[in-house]
C-alpha cells in the first residue's frame, strides 16, 4: 500500500486486477538479485572455508554457521524498527547494503574473519526486512497480484543464488578463497547502485516516516549523508564489539553454561530475547506517537491478524530448520559422498547450491501465474494452507535422504540424489517462503509491517541457528538425523492444515 493511500476495509472483495505488475517491483527484484548473489556466494564457501582453509572440524564449521545465518535473520527485528519509525525502508537497505558490502571484503582477509561476519549480520538487518515490505506496498489492499509478485521477487531471489555459486564457488574453490569472498562484495556494491538508479520507479515507498512525497520521489542530498554517517558509525560499532568480545564473553558465556548445550541455548536465547524486548520497550513512546498522529489505532481485528503473523511464524522454524540443512550437511554430503565427476571433470561442491535456484527460476512463474488466476476465480487455496502443504513436502525430501545415505555407504552416490531432493525442496519452499513474505505484508497494520516482517525473519534466525546445531543435537541419541527431520516437518505441516480454517478467520479476509 502505498504511503498516502487509504486501507480498503477488511471486508471488501478483493479487486479483478488484470494490469501488469508496477515497474517498481522489478527494481526491488534486481537490487535484491544482487544482494542474493553476495548472500549466497558467501553462503556456498563458509563451512568449506572454514573446514579447508582454515582448519576448523565439521562440529566447530556448523556451530559458526549456526550462530552466522542465526543473527544474520535476528537483526531484522532492529533494522526493521528502525526503518519504521525513523529512517524509511529505502535509507535503510541503502545502508544496509553498503555495510555488507564491507563485510564481504572483510572476508577475503583471513584475519578478518569475525570482523567480516559481523558486519554482514549488522547489514542484513537493515537490508533484508526493509525491501521485503518495499514490495508489499507497491499494491492497495485487495490486490489479487500480491502473491504473485511476491514469486516473481522471489525469483530474483533465486537468480542471484543461482548464479552466485558459478561464479563466487569456482573462484573461491578454484583460485583462492579470497577472491570468492570479494566476488560476493563487487555483486553488493552493483545491488547498492542499481537500487539507487531505480528508486524513482518506488511510486513513493519506503521514504522516511510523515514524508509527503510524489511517485518519482528519490531521497535527498541530506539522506544520503545520513546513509553515509550510519553506515560508517555501524562498521566502527561492530568493529568495537569484535575488539571487546574478551570483556563481553564472560556475560554471554559464563561457566555454568558450558556444561550443558540445552542449558547455554536457553540462558542465550533468554538474553537476546531480553535485549529485543528492551529495544522495542524504549522505542514504543515514539511509535504511539506516530500512531496518533496517523490516527491508525490498533484494533481487536489488528491484534488477531498479528496472532496469525505469530503462528505461520513459528511453523516457518521448523521449515528452515530442514531447509537450511543446505549449507552444512547437504553441502558436505555433496563434498565427500557423492560422485562430483562428470566426463573426466569434477564439479566444484559449490555448485550444488545452484541446483535449488535454478528450480526456482524455472518453477517460480508457473506458480506466479497459477495463484493469480486461482484468485481471480475466486477458488484460490487459503495462504496458510499452501504453507502446510509446503511443509508436508519437504518432508520427502528428508526421506529421500535416508536412502542416499544408505546407498552411500558402498561409494559415492549419483548426483541426482541430491538433484531429487532440491527439486522437492524447491516446489516446498515455492509454498511456503513467497507466500509466507505475501502474508506478513496483508496482515500487518501499517505502523508495524517492517517490524512484523522483521519477526519472520527471527523465526528464521531461530530456524537458521537449529539448522547448523542438528547434527549435534540428534547425535548423542543415535537418531537418524534424516527421519528426525522428516517428522519435524510432515507433523506440523498436517496441523497447520488443521488449524486453516480457525487461521482464515483470524486474519478476516486477508488470507
């Protein structure tokens, strides 16, 4: 919805809309293309950077990765609170984007190892949940375009993913890792200078808050000496906070945690949430102002749509949990069982992260086409439902799993194994992430989307940190890592189908 434009009610029929989608949605979908490529190019080198070059074992490898793609979503609940009350979405993926983009160049030094992840999970947080709504208000409430415009951004999601492993994999693994990593960087800084060239097609979204402005609105010399000032102040903080992290870690890690990982997790989890907690408590003065002022108090409706929000939030864990198994144990999978030789030619590991984006890219418009036509008929599947169905699929891929890893144990395994799998992870992740995205954006109250779009992105912190810590935690039981995962996803899937229709109701015509 756009900044000036008054909320249908939440009643009203949805609109038969049969125009194309707003130019604006395809600078969202390059900026956040190239930013996916620095993302994913990173991504596919970490664990075997950390495991090959820099002589981390596997349990220490996953356990970097854990914390890494678990804060690297946690810090969209400030960025996200941040652009909503003060800086607008578009100042703040500016900065955002120019911090990762140090980050990743940071990372090309070995010394800077630390140095480079922090500045990666500080961008992101201003980066990731600010574009995500920037998409969402390009349309009025009602529009039956929204999910399919969240697949076709979706894509350029994928299209930097799929791209990013040919090119950041080959010269990390092939010439040194430091040029994969400054790789990934160079592909940052053109997301940073393609969103500032296509951000008059933004139809006035994402200015600062109380900002009047018309649709080919661009931000001022002033914004961007503040974009500079932040980013800049962000890089210094961070790199204070590496610097001081022997002070900091006796209060993040004291003794009796070691003892028991259950133990840490909770006494760490209990401090971030804390933390969250008193950020958003110290902000709260400034957001009942602006609410006065924009004379959008919330309501009993607002209220139960953010239950909603919660609770498709919350499935969404155990989803990514399995997902994100991508990057560590799919990857290693990749790298030591199965048989990467291909006509006398053996194919990087990297470039196994492909596979899923290029389903995606191919898969992505069919549905696109297939969810707008269904809302047009008036018989389109409820939102929440196609994310229980996303999550009953994935289940089979963990079961296909099972299998390779049997075969396995003779010699590496045929790469279609691993082909087999990220086609089913792609047609679940199709279900659920673009309309997940879709979703947040319907139900929030306008005051409060980043934020909200911000919490999605802490489940998938929280998904992302269980992800990289599976393996160890399945192990001292003997479970089969593969069938646990499978259960952590039919199980919810079938309950959230269950629970649709009290969903539907809750969310009053916004699913």
């Amino acid at each position: 919805m756009s900044p000036n434009e008054e909320p249908e009610p939440a009643d009203a029929p949805a609109p038969h809309r049969t125009e194309r989608h707003p130019p604006g949605l395809y600078a969202l979908f390059t900026a956040e293309m190239w930013e996916r490529f620095s993302y994913y190019g990173m991504r596919a080198l970490l664990v075997l950077y950390l495991t090959k070059a820099l002589g981390y074992d596997e349990h220490a490898a996953f356990a970097v990765y854990a914390v890494y793609t678990g804060l690297v979503y946690l810090t969209p609940l400030i960025g996200g609170r941040l652009a909503d009350l003060y800086l607008g979405q578009r100042k703040a993926v500016f900065v955002g984007g120019i911090v990762m983009a140090l980050g990743q160049f940071a990372l090309s030094q070995p010394s800077l190892l630390h140095l480079g992840l922090g500045l990666l999970i500080v961008g992101n947080g201003f980066f990731k949940p600010n574009i995500s709504v920037m998409v969402g208000s390009l349309y009025p409430e009602g529009d039956a375009r929204r999910d399919g415009a969240y697949t076709i951004f979706y894509m350029g999601i994928n299209l930097g993913a799929f791209v990013a492993p040919f090119v950041a994999g080959t010269l990390g693994e092939r010439y040194g890792w430091g040029y994969g990593f400054v790789s990934a960087g160079i592909g940052m800084i053109l997301g940073v200078l393609t969103f500032a060239i296509t951000q008059r097609f933004l139809q006035g979204a994402g200015l600062p808050p109380g900002r009047e402005a018309a649709a080919d609105a661009v931000l001022s010399p002033r914004d961007w000496i503040e974009i500079v000032a932040i980013s800049a102040g962000l890089a210094a903080l961070t790199y204070a906070a590496i610097q001081g992290w022997p002070t900091i870690r006796p209060l993040w890690s004291p003794g009796f945690t070691e003892s028991s990982d259950a133990v840490a997790m909770l006494y760490k989890g209990t401090l971030i949430i804390a933390g969250l907690a008193l950020f958003i408590w110290a902000t709260e003065r400034k957001a009942d102002a602006e609410m006065a002022a924009l004379h959008e108090p919330f309501t009993a409706v607002d209220w139960q749509r953010v239950v909603v929000i919660v609770i498709i939030s919350l499935f969404s864990i155990l989803f990514w949990a399995g997902f994100e198994q991508t990057g560590t144990t799919l990857n290693l999978f990749a790298d030591k069982l199965t048989d990467r030789n291909v006509f006398g030619y053996e194919i990087p590991t990297s470039w196994f992260q492909s596979i899923n984006p290029v389903f995606i890219i191919t898969l992505a418009p069919v549905l696109a086409v297939v969810w707008t036509k269904l809302a047009e008929r008036k018989v389109a599947l409820p939102s929440v439902a196609k994310q229980g169905l996303g999550l009953v699929l994935l289940s089979g891929a963990f079961w296909l799993m099972f299998f390779a890893e049997k075969r396995s144990a003779s010699g590496p395994v045929s790469p279609l194994w691993l082909v087999g799998v990220y086609l089913i992870f792609t047609v679940s992740e199709l279900f659920l992430s673009p309309i997940g995205l879709s979703l947040v954006t319907k139900l929030s109250h306008p005051r409060i989307a980043s934020l909200m779009m911000a919490f999605w992105f802490l489940c998938t912190a929280a998904a992302n940190y269980l992800a990289g810590m599976m393996k160890a935690l399945v192990a001292p039981y003997d479970f089969n890592l593969w069938i646990v995962l499978g259960l952590m996803a039919l199980v919810p899937g079938l309950l959230m189908l269950a629970l649709t229709p009290l969903l539907v109701k809750l969310s009053h015509g916004r699913v």
